[in-house]
C-alpha cells in the first residue's frame, strides 16, 4: 500500500518512495529544554509517533532522528536577545546544563505516558558542536559567509532559491518587515546566525572554542548537522509544527543545500497548532497546559492523546477543558468494548476494516476516518476474535492503551488528586516526594501501580 503524504515544499500529497526501501530516514525536530513541553508542543510528537508507526504498520522500516535544543536558541526570530537556556538558569538559580538535563527527563517521561516510541536517535546539540563547526567551514569555502562583530552569518542571497518552503502569505509578511528585534549588523532581514561569539567580557555557561572564535552555534545549524551525520545528506522525510515553516526549516534547508547541492528532505510534514483561547498555545503566552495539569484534574494523558485524534494533524484543534472531557469518554468507551471481547483469541477475519484502517492512514495519516474503522468494527457483527485482531492492529498505531482494565481505577477523589501529586513529583524529579505521596495512599487503602497508562490505584 502506498503512503501518500503531504509535502508542504510541494503543497500536494505525494506517494512516499523512500531513497533505500524499506528503511525510512526521518528527521523530526525535539524540543528545546529551558522549560516544560506543553500539551501543544505534545499534539506535534503525537503526530509524527502516528507517522513512524503508520510506517511499520505498512512494512516500512522507519529510521527516526530527534534532536533536543540545548543551546543557542535565542528569545527573538531575529538572531538577538538572550539564550532560552541562559534565561532558563537563571529563573531557577541553577546552571544551564542542569536546566537541560531536568527538562530533558521531564519531556521524556511525558512521552512515556503518552506511548510515544523513542526516537532511534536522541541527540543534543551540545553533543554535536565539532559537527556544526564543520558544516559552517564548508559553507564558508562555498561562500555562503559573511562575518560580524557578534557571529558568523548566513548570506541568503547566495542561493538563489532560499525561501522555498514558504507561502505566499509568509513572502508577504517579510516585504512588510515582519520580523522584529533584528540584528542590527545582518545585511539583510532573512539572514541569520551559524555562529555566535559569546560576548566581550562575559564567559557564557555554554560556549566553545571556534575557528572563528569563542562562541556557541546558532539554533538552526544543529538540526542540518545531526541530521545529516545520522541519515545522510538526503533524508526521507522531515517534520515540525507548522510554526517552523518560515524561519527554522526554511534556515535548515538553506544551510544543507547550500552546503551539499542536494536536496535535504524530500518530503516535509507539517503539523498544525493547537490552540487556547483562539491563539496558539505557547510557553510566551498565558495558557500554558502541561501534562501534569491534565492529570491533575482526573485526566490520562492517552485522553488527550484520543483528543489529538479527533481531528487531522494539518488541521487546527482547539484544546478545551470540555473537549477534553469528551474525549475521556469516549476512550472510556471505546476501552469498555475491547475489554468486553473479554479473553477472544485473535482471529483472522477483519480484512474489511483493516483495509479501511490501513487506507486512511495512508491518506496522508487520516487518524480520524481510522478512529471511524475502529468503531465501526466494534459496532458490527465480526466475531469476538476477529474484533480482537483488529483491535490489536489498531493498538500498534494509536497506542490508547485500551486493553488496560479501567475498572481497577480508584474513583475515590482523594486518591485521584493524591495521584496526581505523586505524577507531578515525579515528573518533577522530586523522588522523595513521591515516595512519601505512594504511603499515604497505600495507608488509604489502594496500592499505587505504575501503568503503561500513568499510575493507577487498586484495592490493597
Ligand atoms: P519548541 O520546544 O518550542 O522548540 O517546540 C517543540 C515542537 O512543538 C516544535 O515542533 C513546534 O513547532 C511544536 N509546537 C509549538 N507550539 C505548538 C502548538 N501550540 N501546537 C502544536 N505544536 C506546537
Ligand atoms: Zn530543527
């Protein structure tokens, strides 16, 4: 079956051919560790976890590379204002690698209680500074550079069709002068930082000796560096959310083609936002919702994950706390009918269902018409076994945890909220704390289980 997807380089869905079948190399930007993911920056993983799993599903062998930011992107679009980091570490008094590290093992462990797959690469910026070095030197021999009192510069009129992967309405916000804070000394609006020297007098946390002098790597030259070095020059595919689309990925391309003559990715998804309030949801803004927040008020994080679902990955959602409670329902429900085919043993039999699931993901990662399939199947009259071996096929992509026995939960309130402190405590790294919450609810009667769908409690 053909996995057709939607470039948006080419703006139109485009059969998936990948350079050396069956193996996949996709490149799928992480996240940037100076503060806690939001649901929103979740929504992006949720759907590029469909990707690699819809991948296998068709018999595909996905090769995924993720990068973590932990150095050099900087508060402004603009190559000014200071390093996330820094600002980091000094919120909480703590040094910039321990800001990394601890934000680091929190997405980690969100994304376990998601059920997202690790990626086969986890690699930090700060791992591959020798690696950007290289690829700035040879795009200084090419002539791409140009340098300035505070870093080295990409010159973006050396190549002649920078810009690509923008839209219509992305040029024309840049001849409007979009773009604020700019770094007085660019030549131009859309050029932009490969290097930044650390400044006169002041020895940053993070910094290392370059040809061109003390420094740290701009934010977009890490992405082209790792994921040339791990997938090559070209890659299969290349994901982010829909905000990169201008800046980061249109600065990723600009550096590896210019460096390499060759394509960089020959497939680029997109996913869109998810919003709060009718804006995007950022860490910048007010409404900010982190996991822990979800399960603190009685949610799974798998409901938010039925919730992403709902709609199509290129396809604005919007997170409501009532939207939320619908889809815990649902997934109740849903969980209710696979535990009610009770021990079936999986039987052949489903090939109508599956095809239809099979054929919605395969137009470009339709999750929603496959959610459809699903209820649909229960709803039929397939045997017990053969609903079983759908479901089980379901399960390989959508990760809902739905053979796990809702039943066992505690619906006692004071035991939801005590678990959901112990889910804060932990991901907060504050062990402690978490053992002292698992007593008081063991002397409540209930014996903490740690899940593949987060924590639960049962009957001592
Ligand atoms: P960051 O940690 O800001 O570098 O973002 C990590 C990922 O989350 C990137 O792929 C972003 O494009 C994505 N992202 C950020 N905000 C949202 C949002 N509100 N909805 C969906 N994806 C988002
Ligand atoms: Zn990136």
């Amino acid at each position: 079956m053909t996995l057709r997807l939607f470039n948006s380089l080419t703006h139109a869905k485009e059969a998936l051919t990948p350079l050396t079948p069956p193996k996949v190399g996709l490149y799928t930007c992480g996240p940037t560790v100076y503060n806690y993911q939001h649901v929103g920056n979740y929504r992006t993983y949720i759907f590029e976890d469909v990707l690699v799993r819809t991948l296998k599903l068709l018999g595909l062998t996905p090769y995924r590379v993720m990068n973590v930011t932990d150095v050099g992107h900087l508060t402004s679009q603009g190559d000014e204002g200071e390093d996330k980091m820094e600002v980091g570490a000094a919120r909480e008094g703590k040094s910039a690698w321990d800001i990394a590290k601890f934000y680091t093992d929190s997405f980690l462990a969100d994304c376990k209680a998601l059920e997202l797959l690790p990626p086969d690469v986890l690699c930090r910026a700060t791992e591959f500074i020798p690696e950007q070095i290289a690829l700035v030197q040879r795009l200084e021999k090419k002539g791409f550079v140009y340098q300035t009192s505070d870093g080295l510069y990409f010159d973006t009129t050396k190549l002649p069709d920078y810009g690509k992967l923008m839209t219509k309405e992305h040029l024309e916000g840049l001849k409007s002068g979009a773009r604020v804070e700019e770094n007085a000394e660019k030549r131009r609006l859309t050029d932009f930082a490969l290097w930044k020297f650390s400044p006169q007098g002041k020895t940053r946390q993070m910094e290392w000796d370059s040809p061109w002098g003390k420094g740290f790597p701009g934010w977009h030259i890490e992405c082209s560096a790792m994921a040339m070095k791990f997938l090559g020059e070209t890659l299969d595919i290349h994901c982010g959310g829909i905000d990169h689309v201008p800046i980061h990925h249109t600065n990723e391309i600009a550096q590896s083609e210019g460096a390499t003559g060759r394509p960089f990715s020959k497939i680029w998804l997109h996913g869109e936002f998810l919003l709060m309030n009718n804006a995007k949801m950022a860490k910048s803004s007010g409404g900010f919702v982190r996991l822990a927040d979800l399960v603190e008020r009685g949610f799974s994080p798998l409901d938010y994950k039925y919730h992403c679902f709902t709609a199509h990955y290129r396809k604005q959602l919007d997170f409501t706390w009532e939207s939320l409670e619908s889809s815990k329902t649902a997934r109740r429900r849903l969980a209710e009918a696979a535990r009610a085919l009770g021990g079936a043993p999986a039987k052949p039999g489903c090939a109508e269902f599956s095809a239809r699931f099979k054929d919605a993901l395969s137009d470009d990662l339709n999750v929603p018409a496959a959610l459809a399939a699903v209820w649909d199947a229960l709803k039929s009259d397939l045997p017990d076994g053969a609903k079983k071996a759908f479901l089980d096929e379901a399960e390989s992509v959508l990760a809902l945890d739905l053979f796990s026995s809702p039943a066992e939960v505690a619906e006692d309130p004071a035991v939801t909220r005590l678990l959901a402190e112990r889910q804060r405590a932990r991901s907060d790294k504050n062990f402690a704390e978490s053992d002292r919450l698992r007593q008081e609810i063991e002397a409540l009667g209930w014996i903490v289980k740690d899940t593949k769908d987060g924590a639960k409690a049962v009957r001592k």
